[in-house]
C-alpha cells in the first residue's frame, strides 16, 4: 500500500473554542515560540508530511460574518509566517506552511515572505492564502470595503463563495504574481565571484510585468527564487468559486467530506472547476481531506471529553470539517476506507492541544505504519518531493530557452 499523507492543522489551544480550559493546555505559553516548537516537534517525531499555521487579520469569532464580544474563548494569534520562519530551524524534515490573507496584504510582500521561508527551512515551506470574508477586517485598513455578509448568506455555502467571487479573482491573482516573483530570479542568477566582482547576472533577473483587474506589479523580487523554485500552494476549500481558486492556482486542496459518500460528489465538481480553468492535463493537485479529531484510548472517552467541552462552551462544537471522536484505531479504519473514493491523504485538526496531536503522534501513526500506510522515515528533503510534486521549472528559463510556455504561467 502507497503511504498516505497525513497533515496537522494547528490553532491556538485546539480546534475547540473550549481547548484552552483543558488541564494539559497551556494557555499562557499561547504567544510563545517555546509553545509552538513542542507542538511542532511533536508533528515531527510523527513523521507527519507538514504542519499549517491559522491567521487571520481580525480577532477569532464565534460569528463566521463578523466579530464577536467574548472573553471566554482563546483570542489573538501570532503572524503565521512569522512564526513558520521562526520555528524553521528547530526543525529538520516537517513541512511549514503558513496561512496568509491576500485580501488586505500586498502580494509582493506575501511572495518574498513565503520564499524567505523557503530559504530558512531549506525547501520546506508550503503556502495557504486565504480571502477576508469579514467586511469588518476592512476597517483596519482603511483602504477598501468588501462585501457585507449577513446571516442569511452564512446559511448556504454555495450563495456565500458567489458573494465573495470577486475576492477569490483577487486571490488568483495573488497566487500568480507570488509564482512568477518565485520565477523572478533564475535558479542560476546568482554567480558570487568575489575574484571578478559579479554577484549576479543580470539577464537572468526578470520584469514579471503583471497586469491584472487588482494591480500592476513589475518585479522582480528582492528574494532569490526559492529552494523549491515554487513552494507548494494550498486552498481549503468548500465551494464551486473556492474549488476554481484550488483549480487555477493551488498545488494542495483541503477539502471538507462529512462523509464517504461526499468525496465523490466534491471530487467531481474539482474536476469541473480543473476544467472550467483550464488546468492542464497532468498538472498534479493533491486532496486532503479535512477532519476535526478527539482521540482517546478508551472507548466512548473522546465522545464524552467532547461533551465536556461542548457543555464549558455553551454549545456543541460547530465546525466546516467533519468532527470524529473515537480511539486512534477507529480513525485508522476511517482515513483507509475514505481513502481509495480518490484522495492523497488527510489534514487533522486536533481538537485540543497537545492531547489530540499527541494521540495522532503517539497511537494513529503507530497504527497506521502497523497496517502499511504510513512511512517509517523521512526520505525526502524539501515539501514538494515528499507530496510527490515535480520541481517547478522557471518559466522564463523555459522561456529563453525556447521550450514553450510554462504551464503555470497565465496571463
């Protein structure tokens, strides 16, 4: 059996607004690098294929529209990629792949933190952008509105993603001007002869010259390109309009089955999107499948750890992603069964930290490797090898060297 890959969400105390009341948790250490390197050593003792980091440009909420006034849940984060960068060298194989709003942040300065990243871990760094869906998030800016939503629009998913279509374009857009700053620089640009005083050539630094609806913007980058040459994007996504962003730009799709059943049915409606966007032929997109995950031992004990932290919070736990309570075995017997309806692996969000990702470390993996579908080492070095993703040639390379038109490259 072909190892599956299997990634961690990770936020704050948990994906469990409660997580933080938990006696292991360690709601002081929040704001801490000390905090986040345990939890990512840990992901990397499990040999897990990589780690994503929340962020957001607005408070969290219990509201998905718009902010909330309480007090009793974790609130504030540090800067994801910030916090990558600062964890990439305590860490030698793990993927580190931040999440960044592209709605309000200028796409250049994105595009040289996420290859600065790349250069700090050594060709391990991922990417997640994301849409500000919160009209309120505008107002700390101050240089644009975006689309109000109300609760009525919360109520179908589909109705939403059209709402917000116009920010998904931007979002493209964003990917694509990060791809060709990445490609700005030629793999060889940089010659270092201290003997002749040539520290780059010139002719293989590039004008990306981008024009589109959102902006202009001429490169190149200030940032040599990337050990990767492109660090692999990620999209979640749940929609039509976010299934075409996963489609046009992204290398990764996390996608949200409640169900065996629903795989199909969201595998289908990526492949319209592949083709309405004109992916080509052959271009690799990875699916992971999103899951909320209590992980206990004993029977029935995630389910009742659950309740308990439903019952702290003041409500059940609402979440996009299916929530499984079980024993590590039982969520070994689910990612195998939902695994061959066409998908790569799977993304955990631990419900509370450290427990659940101790239990996916210490109890899903050893279960796993013990059923043959998972590995027993790191045999790659950088994040796209071991996603089984080429390594991305420079478009203008290929370009000058007259091979054609680089299958990322769209105007």
């Amino acid at each position: 059996m072909t190892p599956l890959h299997l990634a961690v969400a990770l936020d704050g105390a948990g994906w469990h607004p409660a997580a933080w009341r938990e006696p292991d948790a360690r709601p002081a250490d929040l704001f801490t690098a000390r905090y986040w390197a345990d939890l990512v050593a840990e992901a990397e003792r499990g040999l897990l294929d990589f780690v994503t980091f929340e962020d957001a440009l607005a408070m969290q909420s219990a509201s998905f529209e718009r902010p909330d006034d309480r007090t009793d849940q974790v609130r504030g984060r540090l800067d994801a990629v910030l916090l990558a960068a600062t964890l990439a060298p305590l860490t030698s194989h793990i993927g580190l792949v931040p999440t960044t709003n592209v709605t309000h942040t200028e796409p250049f300065h994105v595009a040289i933190g996420i290859a600065t990243l790349d250069h700090a871990s050594r060709g391990r760094a991922g990417w997640r952008p994301q849409i500000s869906s919160r009209a309120a998030d505008a107002t700390h800016f101050g240089r644009r509105t975006t689309p109000a939503l109300t609760p009525d629009d919360i109520r179908e998913t589909e109705l939403i993603a059209e709402r917000l279509r116009d920010l998904f374009g931007e979002a493209a857009d964003v990917v694509e001007v990060a791809r060709r700053l990445w490609d700005s620089w030629e793999d060889d640009a940089e010659i270092r002869d201290a003997a002749t005083g040539r520290f780059i050539d010139r002719d293989k630094l590039h004008h990306i010259a981008f024009v589109g609806e959102h902006f202009n913007i001429r490169g190149p980058s200030i940032t040599p390109r990337p050990p990767q040459g492109q660090p692999p994007v990620t999209v979640l996504a749940h929609a039509s309009v976010p299934y075409e962003l996963a489609a046009a730009a992204a290398d990764v799709v996390y996608l949200t089955p409640h169900c065996r059943a629903d795989i199909a049915t969201i595998l289908g409606k990526v492949d319209k999107a592949k083709a309405k966007t004109g992916r080509p032929v052959g271009q690799p997109l990875r699916t992971f499948a999103d899951l909320v995950v209590f992980l206990d031992d004993e029977p029935g004990a995630a389910a009742r750890r659950k309740r308990r932290l439903d019952d702290l919070d003041g409500a059940a736990l609402a979440s996009d992603a299916h929530v499984f309570t079980g024993t590590p075995g039982e969520l070994a017997d689910l990612l195998l069964d939902w695994r061959p309806a066409g998908l790569d692996g799977f993304r955990l969000r631990p419900a509370a930290l450290p427990h659940d990702l101790t239990a996916i470390t210490t109890a899903l993996v050893p279960e796993l490797r013990q059923r043959k579908a998972f590995r027993t080492g790191y045999t790659t070095t950088t994040l796209r090898a071991r996603l089984g993703l080429p390594r991305a040639v420079n478009r203008y390379t290929r370009d000058r060297q007259g091979l054609g038109v680089h299958p990322e490259q769209r105007e």
